[in-house]
C-alpha cells in the first residue's frame, strides 16, 4: 500500500516540521461518511480510536467491542475488548481500514507504516503502534 | 547488492531476485502539490470568527486512489463531504504505473480545491510490483 505509505510520509513530515499534532484517518472514495464522524474522531481520538463500520459482512457491521471501566456505558472511560469484524483470520486488529483513526504524533513516534500483505495491512500497522500505545480508547458503541 | 557468481543456481538468483524485488517497492514517492496550510504549534489552527473558540486540532484525512472509471467522480463527491469540514487536511495519494502524479487527478484536484476551500495535498506512489 505504497500510495497511503507515502501519505503517511507526508503527515510525518508535516507533524515534525511544524511540531504539531492532529488526528490521521484513512478515508477511500468509495464509502459514505456522516459529517458527524469527522467531529467525532476529532475530539476522542487520543493515542488510537476505533469504532464501527457499516455494511460489511453478514452482521452488517465490523465494530470493535467497547466496555467502559465502570461498566455502565455512560461514556466514560473505555476500553476496546474485542472486535466484530466477519473476517478475524489471524489478525490481532480485524478492523476495517475505515474504522480507526489515530494521532498524527503516536504515527511519527512510532514510523508506523502499511505492510503489503493482502488482508492484514491494518492489523499489522496497528501492532506497531499498539507497541507504543497500550491503551486502546474506544467510544461506547450506541447501538 | 553483490553480483552473482556465475556458478549460482537458477533456482538461487531467482529467490535473489525475488528478495530483493519485494523490498525494492518503498520511497518511490513524490509530492505534487501541497495546497494545505502549514500548522504552527501543536497542530491547532484557528476556527473562523472563533475569538472565543478554541483552536481545532487538525484532522488528516488520507485518500488512496489509483486509476479506474469512476476515480474522479468519487474524488469529486467526497471532497464535497470534506469540505463541509474545518481544520482538515486532505492527503489525496494516488498509485501510479511510474510514481507520478497523472494530470487529470492534478486538474480535477486543483478545481475541486478552489470550489470548496478545501486543504488539498496531492501526491503520487508507485503501485506494489505485485499489483501493477
């Protein structure tokens, strides 16, 4: 995936040359985007969020599993305990590449990049960044 | 990398070659067009009007494309949802035969940019071996 490694290049660059942060997500022209997401993955996104996507597989939908700490799904504090996506296959992360986004500064600590291995490139580009940011925050799925 | 020795096996310069093909594909990348405003400080810029407002943090949005019938409708219908969105980046990489940004994504860009103030970044990457 040389075209989205070669973007994050630039993002890299950017967030280094101008000692800036901001939040990085990959969005292909051919989904559907509700404005609402765009704020969203703004404001919550710490080290990395994840969160669903629609229309995907028999379930219809491929969303990581959130708990909240005090377990009462009021938002607060949350962790990602497991994934819905039809194809786990081995991966560590089964999510879609839609489905989570991640801080420009956690990307070029780490040199996270795209790996070329059909299927997987988000979940191995996520076990790098998983190595510098242990907690994964996710938001409280409503269904 | 050191030249082969003439006594090497078929089988041993292709396995050579395959090696050294698969890591050949990475830094073949170039910047066409950088149309975005640089962010200073920690990646806030300032949100129109917004004296009170705090400063956004920048969101990055990256869009891998490569060459097929409907590339640039669909860049068209989704720089119209980014651009109803402030303080974005838009980073439109593209996957290419040869590396090189093509001139129809560079115009469609250029015009879908100035229609909608939107941030635009357009780079270009060569296409895994494997893919082209």
């Amino acid at each position: 995936m040389n075209a989205r490694n070669a973007a994050l290049d630039f993002v890299s660059a950017r967030v280094e040359a101008s000692n800036s942060g901001g939040v990085v997500y990959f969005a292909d022209a051919d989904n559907v985007y509700d404005l609402r997401l765009f704020e969203e993955i703004r404001g919550s996104t710490r080290g990395v969020s994840a969160f669903p996507v629609g229309l995907i597989g028999r379930l219809g939908v491929s969303s990581p599993v959130v708990v909240s700490a005090d377990g009462d799904g009021d938002g607060g504090a949350a962790a990602v305990e497991g994934f819905t996506d039809p194809w786990f296959h081995f991966r560590k992360f089964p999510l879609d590449m839609a489905g989570f986004a991640f801080s420009a500064r956690l990307l070029a600590e780490t040199g996270a990049r795209m790996q070329t291995k059909v299927g997987a490139e988000e979940d191995l580009f996520l076990q790098v960044i998983e190595r510098e940011a242990p907690h994964k925050k996710g938001k409280p799925y409503h269904p | 990398m050191r030249p082969v020795s003439s006594s090497s096996s078929f089988i041993s310069m292709s396995f050579l070659l395959l090696v050294v093909s698969l890591g050949a594909d990475g830094g073949e990348s170039t910047v066409c067009s950088d149309g975005t405003k640089a962010t200073s400080g920690d990646g806030k810029e300032e949100v129109e009007g917004g004296d009170k407002a705090p400063p956004a943090t920048t969101l990055y949005v990256i869009t891998a494309t490569y060459r097929q019938r409907d590339q640039l409708p669909s860049l068209l219908r989704l720089s119209q949802t980014l651009s109803l969105v402030h303080a974005l980046v838009w980073v439109v990489a593209e996957e290419t035969e040869d590396g090189r940004c093509s001139p129809s994504v560079e115009r469609g860009l250029a015009e879908l940019a100035a229609a909608a103030q939107l941030g635009v970044a357009h780079l270009a990457a060569k296409a895994p071996k494997a893919f082209r």
